[in-house]
C-alpha cells in the first residue's frame, strides 16, 4: 500500500507522506508558514503556535497547529485567513516584547504589520541571550535529545523562564558541538573560539577544549566532541592517522591515498 497521500494548502494540491506534518509538505512547496519551534530532525512540539492553519477538510477541523498536523488522504487546510492573521500579530507583539533585540522577530512581525508590542519589553541587564530569545526550547531539545549531552535546560517559571545550564554553573558535560546555535532561530547564543579554547559564553562561559590538526596545526573541534564521534562511528578500514586531522587536511590525504591505490603504489600512502 502506497504511503503516498494527497493534501490540499489554499485549494492547490500536493503529494504528501502519510502521517508527516503539513508544515514539511508547506516547507517543500515553499508555501510560507511562519514557525520558530519546529525542526524536522526532532519531534514536533507545538510551543510557538505561529505555524496556525485553518482545517477545512480532515479528521478535526478548525484552527491547529501545522507543525503536529500530520498528513492524511484528502486533508485540506487554509494558511492566512483574517482570524489566523489576528492570533499571529498579538504571537508577534509577545514575542517583540520577549526578545526585543531580535532582528529576526522584527523581520516576522513586520510582514504582518507589527512594529510596536503593547506588552511590557523583556529587556534584561547581561542577558546571555542578547535579548533574543524566544524560548522555543530547541536548543535544549537538540542537546538533550540529538547529542544526548544534557547541558541546558529551561530555568524558572514564567516570565522569569530563562535557558541556561543547571544552577547558572559551567557545565562539565558541554560538547561544544554548536548544535544549539545551529538550530536556534533568532541567532541568541553566543559562542566564541579563543585559540585552543571555545567558550559557550550563553551556557555560563563554559570552556571546551579544541583539539589541533596534526597536519596543519589549525584548531579544528572539540576534544570532547572528537571522543564521542569516535566512540559511536566505527570505520570499517580505519586509518588511525585520519583521527587527529581537520577536514581539510583529510580530504587532501585521502584523495593522495586514492590516487596510490589507483597507480598500484598503495605502500607509499602510509608516507
Ligand atoms: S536560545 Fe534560541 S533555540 Fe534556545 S530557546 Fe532561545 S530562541 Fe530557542
Ligand atoms: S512551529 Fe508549530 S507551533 Fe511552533
């Protein structure tokens, strides 16, 4: 039986994977669906409620969210109607107000003509998160649930609701993988490298050690990280002098090993 479904987003149709959520088949298509909490690499969390869609035809009808609308044979959903409109401007007034630095949010909100939040501004003195953060929890769901690493995680209730390592503490634990800054939607976490050292300076300037290509001599990822790559990923023809060089470096090494093997002068690679 074929997983293959068709949906329907503002009348127009499209080929869907049963079960996926509406806001991948959106994303695909290009058809523009405003969303701060939704990553595809993790399960969908309904936090941010901007990614609103009207359910015209389908199991539950009326306004949800399209992050955790999965996909089904004849579902059919609008994107922008008057009362969707209304729900995403007073979303983007409480976000200009939760991270008003945010260029991004600023961005968002003015495509629905918000330029002003009645809401009071939480602007905060040394916010590690430059007063951009919305906290739509995928910096912590990545940690936690993509590097198992277990690092930072929502602190307080409430307004006073901030994402930080446990006790304000530098964590021991940190990978310094930057997957938190990759994922984040409006740029909040600051990370810098320091000559052999990164510090996470959002995640209480936490210090991760990097490590130096054998080859180059440039500083090229955590130690940290190294380890646990390596302790997950075994490789069939392994060539241990592949383990403590950049990328770069191992592209080079391994496109002259190449060319050896090719020429029948393997021998010579070890060299
Ligand atoms: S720091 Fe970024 S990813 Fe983390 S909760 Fe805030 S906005 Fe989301
Ligand atoms: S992206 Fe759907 S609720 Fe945030």
């Amino acid at each position: 039986m074929s997983d293959k479904v068709n949906v329907y987003i503002n009348s127009k149709r499209y080929q869907a994977i049963k079960g996926e959520p509406l806001l991948n088949v959106a994303r695909r298509n290009r058809v523009d669906i405003p969303a701060l909490c939704y990553e595809e690499s993790l399960k969908p969390y309904g936090a941010c409620r901007l990614c609103l869609v009207d359910v015209k035809e389908g199991a539950k009808k009326g306004l949800t969210t399209s992050c955790t609308l999965a996909c089904s044979e004849g579902l059919s959903v609008v994107t922008d109607t008057d009362e969707i409109k209304k729900h995403r401007k007073v979303l983007f007034e409480l976000y200009l107000s939760q991270a008003p630095s945010s260029e991004k949010i600023k961005d968002m909100a003015a495509r629905y003509g918000v330029f002003a939040t009645r809401f009071e501004l939480k602007h905060q003195e040394n916010d590690k998160l430059n007063s951009k953060c919305v906290l739509c929890g995928l910096c912590v769901r990545t940690c936690n649930e993509i590097m198992a690493a277990g690092v930072i995680n929502f602190i307080g209730r409430g307004h006073n609701t901030k994402i930080n390592t446990p006790y304000f503490e530098s964590s021991d634990v940190c990978l310094g993988c930057r997957a938190c800054l990759e994922v984040c939607p409006t740029k909040a976490i600051t990370i810098e490298d320091r000559s052999n050292i990164r510090i996470m300076a959002s995640w209480s300037n936490t210090e991760v050690e990097l490590k130096k290509c054998a080859v180059c001599g440039k500083y090229y990822a955590p130690e940290r990280l190294d380890e646990k790559v390596d302790s997950l990923f075994y490789y069939k023809d392994k060539d241990e002098k592949l383990k403590d060089m950049c990328p770069e470096c191992r592209k080079k090494y391994a496109a002259k090993k190449h060319t050896l093997i090719v020429k029948g002068e393997a021998e010579k690679y070890a060299k």
